[in-house]
C-alpha cells in the first residue's frame, strides 16, 4: 500500500469512527459492540506503517553515508 492510499485508508477509517461515535452518543446500540475499537486498532496500524516509513526515509541517506565511510 502506496502512501496516497494509506491516506484515503485513514481518512475513510477516521470518517466511520465518527459515526460510529455518533451512533453511540445518540442513545442507539451499534450493531457490533467491538467495531469501534477496532476501527481505533486500525487507524493506529496505518499511523505506525506511515511513522515507520518516514523514520526509514529519514535515516536512508546517513545509513548510506555511513557505509560510504567506513
């Protein structure tokens, strides 16, 4: 999964997550009790993937320079 996408995958995640609050707030009983915890689940693991992937685009260039040294 591209970054672009990871995007539109935490923008459509974040957008259920509200509505399922909503429906929670509004008095009415979800129709899976755990859906919302899972989308909060999900929404953590699309946020780790896009840290993890900027951490490693920061460090490529000095793992390369360090190798160059040595």
């Amino acid at each position: 999964m591209d970054a672009k996408a990871r995007v539109e995958k935490l923008k459509e995640l974040r957008s259920e997550l509200m509505h399922e609050r909503g429906v929670a707030a509004m008095g009415g009983a979800p129709p899976s009790p755990g859906k919302i915890r899972a989308l909060r689940k999900n929404i953590a693991r699309v946020l780790t993937i896009n840290r993890e992937d900027a951490i490693a685009k920061s460090r490529a260039p000095t793992v390369a320079a360090k190798e160059e040294e040595d």
